[in-house]
C-alpha cells in the first residue's frame, strides 16, 4: 500500500507542476497564443486535479467547458482582435499599476478567506461519492438558482458583445 | 476513491501514454529512415502555389463574426451540460419541476439564438449589403 | 481493499487493451483508406486503385511505407515546436474513446457511468489540434482552414451535445453500457428519429469530412489547415481523422442503433460483434457515399445550417422528449 502511496503522491505533484507550469507561460509567453496554449494546460492540469479529487465527471466538464469552450472563445478574441504577432507590451507602471495591484490584492484576500473558512477534509477519508447523479442531484435542488443565473449572465453577454458589433459596423458604414 | 475507479484512472492514464506513444513513433521512424538530401531554399518557403508569399499570414485579423459564434457557442455548451447531470436523475424528480427547468434553460438559450437571429449575427458579407 | 493482489491481472488485461486498440487504429485507417478510394472509383464509375496486389488490396500499406519513408519538410516560417505538436495532439486521444465503446456484451475495456460524455470530450480534442496545426502553419490557406474548421466544429457539436442529452433523458445514464440496455425493447432510431438524423449529418461535418469539409477544401484552399505538412505528418492527422469518423459512427451505433443488438448469427458470442461492427461499417459507408455523392457546400451555408435548422430543431427536440419521458 506504501508503494502506491508514493505514486499517488508524484502523480499529485505532477499535476501541481502543470498547472502552475501552464500558468506561468501564460503570463510569460510573448504570444498570444502561447500564452493560451498555457492557460488551456492550466486547464488540463486542474482537470486532471479533479480527477485526484475523484470527480471524473467534473473534470471532463472542466475540459470540455474551460479547455474546449473557454479557449475557444479566447482564441477568436485574440483572432479578431490584435493580430497575434503583436507582442503584448507587459508595462506595470502608472495606471496599470494602479488597477492590477488591488484587483490581485482583492482575488488573494477572497481565496484566503474561502480557504481559511473551509473544513477540509482528506480525499481519501471523504465517503461521499461524487458520481453523475449526485452532481445532478445537488444542482436541481441545492443550487439551481445559480447555474439559472449563470446562464442569464451568459446570455447577457452575448447580447452585449452583439450590441457592440453592430454599434462597430454602423459606425464603419456598414462593413 | 475506491479501487475499480482507480484501476478506471489507470487504465485512462496506460492508454493516454501509450496513445502519445503511438503518435510519436511513427515520426521517430519517419527521422530516422527518411531521404537526406540537400533541399533548396525554395522548398522551405511557405506555400502559396507557387508565388512568392506574400506577408505573414499571422499579421491578418478575422471577422468579429467568429467571436460571436464563439461566444454563443460557449453560452449552449455550459447550459447544456448543466442539463447533462440533471438528466441522470430526471425520473426521480417531480415532473413539473423537471420539465420547468428544461423549459427555463432552454427558453434562455433560444432567446439568445432568436436575438442573435434578429441581430443579422447570422448574415454573411455579401447578403450584409442587401440588408 | 488490498489493491496488490488487484493488480497483476488487471496489467495485462490492461496490456492487451492497449495493444488492441492501438493495433486497431492502425488497421482500421487502412482499411478506410482502401475502402474510400475503392468506393470513390465505384462512385465515379471507374476501378479506383487496382495496381498493388489483387484489386489493389496492397495499395495502402504500400502507401503507409511510402509516407513515412518521405522527407519531413519544415517550412521557415512555421511556429516552431506548435508545428511539431499538432499532429501529436490530433493523434495521442484517438486511443481513448475505445475504452468506453461496447463491442459486445463482453468485450469492453470499462465501463464508465459518463461513458458517453468522455467520448464526446475526446472526440473535442481534435479541434484544438487542427487549430493549432493552422496557426502554427503561418499559412494564409492553412489560417482560413483553421478559423473555418473551429467555427465549423463548435457549430456543429452543440446538436450532438443536445441529441445525446435526449437520449440521456430517456436512459438516465450515460453509461454505453446502460444506454444499449435501455434498447432492449426498440431502437432508438424509431423513437428519436430526428436526434438520429441531426447527430448523424453533426458527426460527418466534425470529422470535417464532405459536404462538409470546408477546412480542407481543395478548390479554394489547397489543402487547408495541413497544407504545411507532409509525409509521415500529414498521415498522423489522415489517421486521426479515420479513427475520429470510427468513434463517431460507434457513438451513433450505440445511442440509436441499439449497438450490438441484432438478429442472432449461428457464430456464438461473437455473433454480437459482428452485428456492432456491421452497424459501424455501415454508417462509415454511408459517410463515403455521402462525401462522393453531395457537392461541398459554402462556408456560410454551413454555419447557417448548423445555427439556423439543426440547433432549433435540436432544441425543440429536446424540449418534446422531456415532457414526453414525463408524460408517459
């Protein structure tokens, strides 16, 4: 039992390694691109972390959803947007600074509290099981109103971006 | 995580390495049996039948219509498999809750189809002029 | 619990699965590959590949030695180690799906209670492999190729996601396994004729394979997003394709097909296999047949299509069968 301990335990860290791997070449990369490819290997790496978690159903949602949907909404943006070529000028000065200080400042406070108030309890001595049904089971009845408004928050984006389009072609003379 | 999942998670993990396996040994072989010769400076460059390329095909940029479709695309996905564990314990729930929700999430998804719709999202360039 | 003792005879059952599917891959996109060219030249009234053993039976071995004895042509301007990853990203999931697809009773690898939505999740790999296989081109032809085949796939699997939840509905699993139990009594087919027909003609356009294979469409765009690729490369991502178009029709064999069920053969067990790999080669032909038979469609009617008539369709698909499973 000892042995496969270890290798659960290298597996773990494997998994870390590529997620937080992947998101450094995010941040890092000079392309676009590459730093989409890095951000969807996050993606893969937190998918295979569900896994661990014993959620398999989860995880194939978290590729199909973030890996597949996610990405590709990213790349489209980057596609129409600036030409993938241009090499993201990475200035931390002046009003950037401003804003990206306290934003991270605020997302680090949110996860510590959210850490700090969970009780967590080891993988391997949970006893519920995470299976499809009871996935369904807890979103039909426990929280239903959130994935509605999820969907609302999704709609109304679309909505938004096709505003902006037409807004944008109007503007252009209709080409 | 009992045992035949983990054995489930293996046999995923076996076939996944040995699936990078197979699709890098026939490059592997491809290296090592392949002609070497002397290839011309033309025969790298990049293919536009024939021409000399023109500019680098990274510099242009793509109709906003992909984004849209993109967008919209990413809106049914997440609905949709939403509804995907609900449908596994769809004969255990009452019917009129079961049914309202579809209604509801399905009424949400056609309104942002029947809006993009109405939008011209779906026009392409040339019928953009007629309109 | 000692999970010790488990393992050894699962490592070579393991072993076995591997080497099977593996093996399998190989063989089927050889046999598709002979099988399509053969058919096209009986669409085409003529012989197709006759030269290479009897009827040309060795054509695509033949073919398989060629391809990988070729040069591997690099262009300059490609994106470096992206140009050398798609093909293995199109190739390394192929072997995947295998795991959940029911041959027969007995002879499938495991049985997992979202079967259905992992082979769905494997097959959406390959999208991303053909964009980055386009965009690390840094080809004009091979770039269109890349938008259109990721604007084509998206389109076209939210009426496969929205067929395979109504068929969900009505097994409450997504076990292959317990969705081919559910058929005991009637085929799917019949009951939900129009999931059957909308997942069949969204399984051809994700394969990108005619009418729908604007990605790769010759007339216009050489030969779309591998326009860069040659050699053993090229033949990685024809294999993908194949082993994709294989999944597909498993898929579809065994949501509306009722997937080994049939008549039985005097051939014992193996008689169920016969009848799963029937299906499967049936809807393949159906797929050649269609490729030689329909002329490639526009771009936007494509997207039009999928946006305009299948996913409403789909939809409101969706929504009778809900209140249907409810009713009766």
């Amino acid at each position: 039992m000892h042995f496969y301990q270890i290798i659960a335990e290298i597996i773990f860290w494997l998994l870390v390694l590529i997620t937080i791997g992947g998101g450094f070449l995010a941040i890092g990369a000079r392309m676009l691109i590459h730093s989409l490819m890095g951000l969807s290997i996050t993606f893969l790496g937190v998918a295979g972390l569900y896994i661990y978690l014993g959620s398999f159903f989860i995880s194939l949602l978290q590729v199909l959803i973030y890996g597949g949907a996610i990405c590709i909404v990213l790349v489209f943006g980057i596609m129409v947007g600036y030409t993938p070529r241009q090499i993201v000028e990475t200035r931390i000065r002046g009003e950037n600074l401003l804003l990206a200080v306290p934003t991270c400042g605020l997302a680090v406070a949110l996860l510590y509290f959210a850490i700090r108030r969970t009780g967590w309890v080891p993988a391997a001595q949970r006893l519920a099981d995470y299976s499809i049904e009871r996935v369904g089971h807890t979103l039909l009845y426990d929280f239903c109103l959130g994935f509605e408004l999820i969907s609302l928050l999704l709609l109304v984006g679309m909505i938004g971006a096709i505003i902006v389009v037409n807004s944008q072609e109007e503007e252009s003379g209709g080409q | 995580m009992n045992d035949k999942i983990l054995i489930d998670y293996m046999y995923i993990g076996l076939f996944f390495l040995c699936g990078i396996a197979a699709a890098g040994a026939p490059i592997l072989i491809s290296l090592l049996v392949r002609p070497r010769t002397k290839i011309s400076q033309r025969t790298l460059q990049t293919y536009e039948c024939g021409n000399i390329p023109f500019g680098q095909s990274w510099d242009f940029r793509h109709g906003i219509g992909f984004y849209l479709y993109a967008l919209m695309f990413l809106a049914f996905e997440v609905d949709v498999l939403y509804l995907y564990p609900v449908a596994t314990v769809f004969h255990k729930v009452p019917a009129f809750r079961a049914v309202g929700l579809f209604v509801v999430f399905l009424g949400i998804l056609a309104l942002g189809l029947i809006y993009a719709w109405r939008k011209g999202v779906f026009l392409w360039t040339s019928e953009k002029k007629i309109y | 619990m000692d999970i010790l003792s488990n393992i050894p005879p699962h490592l070579f059952r393991m072993i076995i699965a591997v080497a099977v599917v593996l093996g399998f891959v190989f063989a089927n996109a050889t046999v598709m590959g002979y099988l399509e060219r053969k058919l096209a030249g009986r669409f085409q009234r003529r012989l197709g590949p006759m030269e290479v053993g009897w009827h040309g039976i060795l054509q695509m071995p033949v073919d398989g030695i060629k391809l990988i004895a070729k040069q591997l042509i690099v262009p300059d301007n490609v994106a470096g180690i992206l140009f050398y990853v798609a093909p293995l990203i199109a190739m390394s999931p192929v072997a995947l799906p295998f795991l959940v697809i029911p041959f027969a009773p007995g002879l499938q690898v495991i049985d997992l209670d979202v079967g259905a939505i992992f082979v769905l999740t494997m097959i959406s790999f390959n999208t991303v492999a053909v964009f980055l296989a386009g965009w690390s081109s840094n080809n004009n032809y091979a770039m269109i190729g890349a938008m259109r085949a990721v604007a084509q796939n998206i389109a076209y699997e939210i009426p496969i996601l929205l067929s395979v939840l109504a068929i969900g509905l009505m097994t409450n699993t997504f076990s292959m396994k317990g969705i081919i139990e559910a058929q005991k009594s009637i085929w799917f087919i019949i009951v939900q004729p129009a999931a059957f027909i909308m997942m069949f003609i969204c399984s051809i356009a994700e394969t990108n394979r005619a009418p729908f294979d604007l990605p790769e469409a010759e007339s216009e765009l050489t030969a779309g997003f591998h326009t860069e690729y040659s050699g053993i490369a090229f033949s990685l991502f024809m294999i993908a394709e194949y082993t994709y178009m294989f999944v597909n029709c498993c898929l579809v064999a065994t949501l509306f097909l009722g997937g080994w069920k049939g008549i039985p053969l005097p051939f014992g067990d193996y008689s169920s296999c016969i009848w799963f790999f029937a299906k499967v080669y049936f809807l393949m032909f159906v797929i050649v047949w269609c490729r030689w038979t329909f002329p490639r469609v526009r771009f936007d009617q494509l997207m039009n299509f999928a946006w305009k008539y299948l996913i409403p369709f789909s939809l409101v698909n969706l929504l009778i069968t809900a209140i249907l499973v409810k009713l009766l």
